[in-house]
C-alpha cells in the first residue's frame, strides 16, 4: 500500500481495517464499514489493509488479532479495537476526535 503513511499523517481521520481474506469476523466487518462511510463521507477516509500483503504495518502496528480496527489522525493513533465491533462504536469514537 504505498500511500498508506500519506493518509495516516494527513489531516483527515483513518479509519484502517486490519484483515486477512480468510478471516471470517472480518468480513462481518464490511457492512460495518461501508454504514461509517455512508453516515461520514468525505469527513474521514476508510482503508482496508490485507495483513498478509503488508506484514510490515502489521509489524509496526502490534496486530496480533483480526480484524483490527485503528483510527488514525496526524500518524497519532485515536483508537483502537481488535474484533468485530458497532458501526455506532467506531462513529462514536471517530466523532469524539473529528469534532
């Protein structure tokens, strides 16, 4: 993913989906996402990251779990939940550092 560190330092929230295509709680995940891109749209940016094709983050990241979801804003990290959570839970704590 070459421009994964141009959007975690950038200005606008991430919203990054830890996952692998084997991992079924993650594809619970998708539905979740796209609801948080609906109700935030050009607000945040949505990124899903494939654990097996970027081991390095997931390095980097401590991701010892999927799916794991972090929210990133200015290479700072906001939030951070491993397994299958609420799109009200990730909107929620998106709107408490976007605001």
């Amino acid at each position: 993913m070459n421009n994964f560190e141009g959007h975690i330092n950038g200005n606008k929230p991430v919203i990054v989906d830890f996952y692998a295509d084997w991992c079924g709680p993650c594809k619970l995940m998708s539905p979740v996402l796209s609801e948080v891109k609906d109700k935030v749209g050009d607000k945040a940016i949505i990124l899903k990251l494939n654990i097996e094709k970027a081991p390095q983050y997931t390095q980097l990241y401590n991701v010892k779990a999927i799916p794991t979801l972090i929210i990133f804003k200015k290479g700072n990290i906001l939030w951070r939940k491993t397994g299958v959570t609420t799109a009200n839970e990730i909107l929620s704590n998106l709107n408490m550092h976007t605001s």
